[in-house]
C-alpha cells in the first residue's frame, strides 16, 4: 500500500514539475497557460486563465505545490489514484 501512495505522489510531482517550467516551485500564470497549450488539451485561453484563478486559492498570482494537488484531488483525476 505504501508503495502505490509513493507512485501516486511521485506522479503528482512529476506532473507539477512539468508546469513549474523553471523550478522555483511555483506555477505562474503563463507557465500553465504555456504548459496547457502544448498538451493539446483544447481547453481556450480564457477557461485555463480561469482555472489558474481557482487553483490558486490563497489569491498570490501563483500555483504552490500544495495548490496543484488540492485541485488534483478535488478534480477526481483517476488516473492519478
């Protein structure tokens, strides 16, 4: 069981890590907005604009690692389970 928790946080990190484009442990608005334009994803400009304002719940213009996984957690991603 600890090894399958391991893996989760393991792959939420990496995930993180790909946003975090120059490691200073936050997601700025543009290294999403960026981030989310090369996945291919479809989501438009302005929903991902809006979806950084929800993420970033305490309102500081970026996206701290304990922000990403609540929004992880609270999105239902199974894959991440």
């Amino acid at each position: 069981k600890q090894d399958k928790l391991y893996q989760k946080h393991e792959r939420i990190y990496d995930a993180f890590s790909r946003f975090d484009g120059n490691h200073d442990g936050t997601i700025s608005k543009e290294e999403f907005l960026t981030t989310i334009d090369g996945l291919n994803v479809g989501m438009d400009r302005m929903t991902a604009e809006r979806l950084v304002g929800e993420i970033d719940l305490n309102s500081d213009g970026v996206i701290n690692y304990y922000e990403f996984v609540n929004a992880l957690e609270h999105s239902g991603m199974e894959g991440l389970q």
